[in-house]
C-alpha cells in the first residue's frame, strides 16, 4: 500500500509539474509575440533590385 501511494504521489507531482511548465512555455510564447519583431533580412536580397 506505502509502493502505490508513493507512486500515486509521484504521477501527480509530474503531472503538476508538467502543466506549469507548459503553461510557462505559453506565457513565454505570449510576451515574445508582444515585443518588437526582428526579422532577418537576406542583404543579397537586396542588391540585386
């Protein structure tokens, strides 16, 4: 009984833990798409216009 609870326990902190980090990731993706937006520019692109 003291094997399952200890796993029972151990499922549930992963899983906690895996929703915060997934829904850290998403803020993070959020606050990225919010700021400024630097784009890379292919300067040979350019030279032959």
């Amino acid at each position: 009984m003291l094997k399952f609870a200890r796993r029972l326990v151990g499922v549930l902190t992963l899983a906690v833990l895996s929703f915060r980090a997934v829904g850290s990731f998403l803020s993070w993706m959020e606050k990225q798409e919010d700021g400024p937006q630097n784009v890379w520019v292919d300067e040979d692109e350019f030279e032959d216009a």
